[in-house]
C-alpha cells in the first residue's frame, strides 16, 4: 500500500462521530485491514492538508449472515476502522456540520 488513496476507504459519517469531531476534534475513517498507524498519519496529513496528533485503531470482525436459498452461514468481511486526532488549530471541513438556529 504506497498511495493514500488505498489506505483510505471512507470516512465515517454518523452522529455519534460528528459529535466526537466537534467536542473532541477526533475524525473517524475505514481504512485497509493490513495499514499501520504511521501510514494512516502520512495519508491523512497528505489528503487533508492537517496535522495529526494520535492514531487509534481497531479492527471490527466481520459478523455471520444466513444466506441464499439453502440458509448457508456467509462471514462477512472484517474491517479496520481509525480514529485520528487532530492538532487544535486544523479542522477537516467533510465532518463539519450547520451551526443549530437559535430558538425564539
């Protein structure tokens, strides 16, 4: 894995993450399963323009399904998921929301 474009899958988008990256300004990625944490640093300092203080991962294990016509248990795909903390002063604008209108 040479580029960053491999090692980033996508973000994660969710409330509970748009909340962790405004309170705590911790962002929220899937990456490859195989990527360390310096080369998740380099990808996302290089694709954002930031500054990364810490790297934090964990792998999430790929749950069971019943499928087809004959019921067969199906594992699914195991994925690696990066939580990135970022210097205070640098923001990734994909994580930013609308501020809430003021109540009358």
């Amino acid at each position: 894995m040479n580029t960053w474009e491999e090692v980033l899958i996508k973000p994660v988008i969710s409330e509970r993450t748009l909340k962790i990256a405004e309170e705590f300004n911790e962002y929220t990625f899937l990456v490859a399963r195989g990527t360390g944490k310096p080369k998740i640093k380099e990808a996302i300092e290089k694709s954002f323009a930031v500054r990364v203080e810490t790297v934090r991962t964990k792998t999430i294990v790929g749950k069971t399904q019943r499928r087809g016509t004959k019921k067969r248990n199906v594992k699914m795909a195991d994925m690696k998921m990066a939580v990135v903390r970022l210097s205070p002063k640098d923001k990734i604008a994909l994580f930013e929301t609308k501020e809430k209108k003021k109540k009358k």
